[in-house]
C-alpha cells in the first residue's frame, strides 16, 4: 500500500480525521485518543490549515465542520 500523502510504500496506515487520506506513520503530524476506542490522528499538511487544526485541539473529528469557506 502506499502512503496518500508523500507516496511512499507502508505496511501500517492511520486514516486522517480531517482530509481521509491514509498516511503513513511518517506523515502523522499528531494523534491522540479522544475516548478509549476513539483515536484522531492529523497529518502534516492538515496541521498547517488552522481551522483544521483548532477542531484537532478541540477533540472534533467531524470533517463537515473544518471545510474551507467559499468565497465569491
């Protein structure tokens, strides 16, 4: 399998709660767990979006919530 992110082969990946790539362990930014079976796990790149980021700190995993805004 190969990493979503930077394209690298692995044989272990987390799912992003924020973008549902699957990434590697080298692209994990981040990962915590929210409850017992719960596990949020951030790559590099969500971590750079700060809505993204403030709904990591803030233990929300729902991606409908950290969507970029339309503009126009």
């Amino acid at each position: 399998m190969r990493c979503e992110r930077c394209g690298r082969d692995i044989f272990k990946f987390a799912t992003c709660n924020y973008c549902s790539r699957k990434i590697g362990q080298e692209c994990i930014k981040s990962s915590k767990r929210k409850t017992k079976v719960v596990r949020l796990v951030i790559c590099k790149d969500c971590w750079g979006v700060m809505p993204r980021r403030k709904a990591y700190k803030n233990n929300e995993p729902a991606i409908q919530a950290v969507q970029p805004q339309q503009f126009g």
